[in-house]
C-alpha cells in the first residue's frame, strides 16, 4: 500500500519551509484518511485511520527520527529490501491488547490465517476531535471505537497525541482513555499488548538462528534467520537487563540503541506511574517487536505475578499514558529518569 507514504510525503512537500525553528504542522486530509505530521516542512510521523479493509486499528505510521531515518518497519505497507514479513498486524506505532472480553484486538489483520480462531476486535477511527500545532510542540485528539465481532461498541476511546521536536530529538506522548460502553469489560490477562512498536530492521537485534514464537493461542510463528548487515539493535532497561532477557522484566523504560544509515539513536518507550499495572512488563523481541504490556503479569512473568485480569465497569474510564523518545546519538539514564515525568 506504497500510496500511504507517498501521499504523506506530498502532503509534507506542499508545506511552506518558513524560518521557525522546530515548527511542528499537523495537516489532516479526510479523502486520504490521514494526519500528517511534519517538522519544519520535513516528515515526522503520519496519524493514519484507512479502515477495517486495509488496517484493523489506527496507526502512527510511518515514524522517522530527527536525522529522516525511519524507525518503524515498511512492511506490509511500504515494503523495504530486506525487511522481515512476519506478523502482519505489526504496522507502525498502536495500541491494543490480545483479550477484550474474549475478543482479541492485536493479532486481527487482513492477513489474518486460519490458525488463528477469534472472534476479533476492530478499532475504527472516529473523528479528529482537536488539532494543534506550533512551535516545538504540536496536539492531536482522536477518537475510535473498539467494536466486538457483531461491530457492537465495546469500548469509546478518546486518544490525544503529543508531539515534541528539536534539533536531535523526536517525542511522542500518547494518552489513551478507554470508556467502557454497555457493560463491563475485562481485559484478561493476556501477553498481547498494549503499546507497541515493530522498528526497521536496522534496529532488530542481530540473530544467527531460526526462532519460533508462541502467542496466547498457542499458534507458532517462525522467525527465519536473515542476514544481520547493517542489523545493530541491542535493548538495556532501566533496571539494567540487556538484550533478549528484557522480555518479561519489568521497568518503568526501556531503551533500544542502533544505527540507521550514518545515525545512531536511542528508541525510549516510557510507562507513567499513574498507569494501572505500572511498572509495565515488556514484551520486546530481538526481532523488531518493542511493546509495554501493563495488563498481562501473570503470562509475562511465567506465572510469579497473579493474573491481573482488569475489570472496567460499564460507564466508567481509564486512561493510559506512554512516552516514545527517538534520541539522535546517546541519552543518559539520568536524562530518562526526567523524561519520565510528565
């Protein structure tokens, strides 16, 4: 669906490059089902809501880093030489979680195989409730609901985007509020979810062997061994875990660290602690899945930690909040300790 980044770059193109430092534009364009976001005239990021048909969830697709370089895999919608095409509901930056009422929300795609047995859950945007731009920081609210398998409205969401920008640095605040609609919903404990993001393959951790994963389901995806040039991704958490042994730890953040093309950046996803389950377990994959899942700590912690299981009431809310910080070069943990406060 290569049509996706080439309307977004023309989008960007057509705005005017004016001397403000850092301007950050959000520019929506209902017939291509998109907002984009640039910085100073050059791409940041695109909010894009193409439908059920195409994409079972809104995404931030795609998200590139101050020096151009894009963070997020092409594939399936953008395909890039040498790309992994594995899950295809991996697109992108989102946020949804694999056990809604019996409905999983993560693994619904149009690729969907018949391994997987449901029922499913679909996000669908909408309405673009607010837009604000300016300089250095710039506000996006959204809505979605989160429909059952009859396109019943189980959950409004009501999403407000945050978007900072400097010379070196690119921030994303997502806060998402979920508002139960006609009765309670139970997100049960489940190792999908709940924010995540699937990095180019630059920032995967390199691999010299086939791997099969495992999902709540018990169906089996094989990961195949590939060529680790230019591969240089390594994850480190703010408890000092390194690599593939961050999987099911838990932290408040979790840095992966790589290099794309001539740049090396630091990816930060950050969970707040006024998050329910706070601090998130991870469920981060060498292979290019970066995800916080507060929810599921029983599954993720191999059964130490009971079952979560959150229950929402019908009629009531709950807001989850998450930073993303794609650094140019290096950031202390001393630097993230601040950052996680907002």
């Amino acid at each position: 669906m290569r049509h996706f980044f080439i309307a977004f770059l023309v989008a960007a193109s057509m705005l005017s490059v004016r001397a403000q430092t850092n301007r950050i534009q959000l520019t929506h364009d209902d017939a291509k089902k998109q907002v984009t976001v640039t910085v100073d005239g050059k791409p940041f990021t695109a909010y894009i809501y193409p439908g059920p048909t195409v994409l079972k969830k809104p995404v931030l697709y795609p998200i590139l880093s101050a020096g151009g370089n894009f963070i997020t895999r092409g594939w399936p919608l953008d395909p890039r030489p040498g790309e992994r095409i594995d899950h295809p509901h991996h697109v992108g930056m989102w946020f949804n979680y694999g056990d809604v009422n019996g409905h999983d929300f993560w693994n619904n795609s149009t690729e969907i195989g018949p391994e997987h047995k449901g029922p499913f859950g679909t996000i669908v945007h909408t309405g673009v409730k607010s837009m604000k731009s300016g300089n250095g920081e710039a506000e996006l609210v959204v809505t979605a609901d989160w429909l059952d398998k009859d396109s019943k409205v189980m959950l409004q969401e009501t999403t407000t985007y945050v978007f900072h920008a400097n010379a070196d640095s690119r921030t994303i605040d997502r806060n998402t509020t979920l508002k139960a609609a006609g009765k309670d919903v139970m997100f049960k404990d489940n190792k999908e979810g709940m924010i995540a993001l699937r990095v180019a393959r630059q920032l995967e951790q390199p691999s010299t062997k086939p791997e099969v994963f495992t999902d709540a389901q018990g169906v089996a995806t094989k990961v195949p061994a590939m060529n680790n040039e230019g591969v240089t991704g390594h994850y480190k958490s703010s408890e000092g875990v390194e690599g593939d042994a961050v999987w099911g730890t838990r932290a408040p953040w979790v840095k992966l660290t790589g290099t794309l093309g001539n740049e090396p950046v630091s990816i930060v996803m950050m969970d707040n602690p006024k998050n329910v389950g706070y601090p998130t377990y991870w469920h981060a994959r060498g292979y290019g899945l970066f995800a916080a899942n507060t929810l599921g700590q029983s599954v993720l912690s191999e059964g130490k930690a009971p079952a979560l299981n959150y229950t929402l009431p019908a009629g009531k809310d709950v807001t989850f909040r998450y930073r993303l910080l794609i650094q140019s070069g290096n950031v202390t943990d001393a630097v993230l300790v601040k950052s996680t406060k907002w």
